[in-house]
C-alpha cells in the first residue's frame, strides 16, 4: 500500500540480520532512540516507501552508535530478516513522540519556501544535515548553488510549517557567499 510520505514518520533503517531467529539491527532516525523501547508495534516500509505491514517488535536492547537490536514478531528466520535490509520502521504521525517549540520533524520542512528579509526568495528545503551543534538547512533554488545556513534561533524568523514558510534574517555575508 503506498502512503503518503506526510502520514508517517521513519524511525529507523534496518541494517542487517542478527542471529538465526529473524532479529535485526535498525539504526534510529529518531532523536530519541530510547521510543523503541515503549513501542509495541509500527510500520514496515520499503524502499519505495510503500507500508509493507504492521509488526510487532519484541526484545529491544539499545546498542552502541544509535543501533538497536530487536525482534520482528512475523520475521522467523535469518533469511526473512535479510530480505529486509534497508527497509524502514515508521509510526503514523498521531504516533509521533510531542516536540518541544521551535522543533520540528525533518519531514516537514522539506519543501517549505525560504524567505530572507533583505534578499527575498532563497528557494526551498531541500535536505537537513544533523550537525553535532546544531542541523544545517540545505536550500535549492533552480539555476543557483546550494545555500547551506545553520539552524539558530538568531537566523530562523519564523518558521510555518502550516504555510509552508520559513523566514530567515542571513548573517552578512552568508548569501553573498553561495548567490554571486
């Protein structure tokens, strides 16, 4: 079943397969990798982001460098669990753990429409790079470079995800740097 990619949400990839059973090793996209742990069940999306099934999961053990360890209650065998490298783990956004203000999922600030206050369209988002500081917005606008600017409260004005806009006030400097 396809879905639209605005319903979900992915919180993890699943790397490879563990032991004979059908358990697998997912790294988290989420920023908090401890939700495995009250998570009873989520979506199985493959890589064309159609939803696969509902699954149960079981036995989750955190593991270094944000992976997890677990278990797929419908997956039996190493085999199974090795078809599914690289598909995700995904909630239904009502699932979605609460932000605190001025956060905001990835998901959905691409796309939005960028706005500086002296140099007016900059373009849209087109990715987000999470820093170890903070993420760095990545802006397309056709026929230009990528503009790349740091997520601080002192650049991001305003961000609407309803109107799908953000305004920002670039440091001097900033956009002359990508746009001349």
């Amino acid at each position: 079943m396809k879905t639209d990619q605005k319903d979900i949400l992915l919180i993890g990839r699943i790397q490879s397969a563990h032991g004979l059973d059908g358990s697998v090793y997912v790294l988290s996209l989420s920023d908090d990798p401890e939700r495995f742990n009250e998570l009873k069940s989520c979506l199985l999306v493959n890589q064309k982001m159609d939803i696969i099934n509902r699954v149960d999961l079981s036995n989750v053990r955190m593991q270094p460098k944000n992976r997890i360890l677990l278990k797929l209650e419908t997956i039996q065998s190493r085999t199974e669990a090795e078809a599914l490298r690289g598909h995700f783990l995904a909630v239904e956004r009502n699932q979605a753990i609460q932000l605190p203000p001025d956060r905001w999922f990835i998901c959905d600030l691409i796309g939005c429409r960028v706005d500086d206050a002296h140099h007016g369209f900059l373009g849209t988002v087109a990715d987000v790079i999470q820093g170890p500081a903070q993420d760095v917005y990545v802006v397309r606008k056709e026929g230009e470079s990528d503009l790349l600017f740091p997520a601080l409260k002192s650049i991001l004005q305003c961000v609407d995800i309803p109107a799908r806009q953000i305004r920002v006030l670039l440091p001097d400097g900033l956009f002359d740097v990508y746009r001349t």
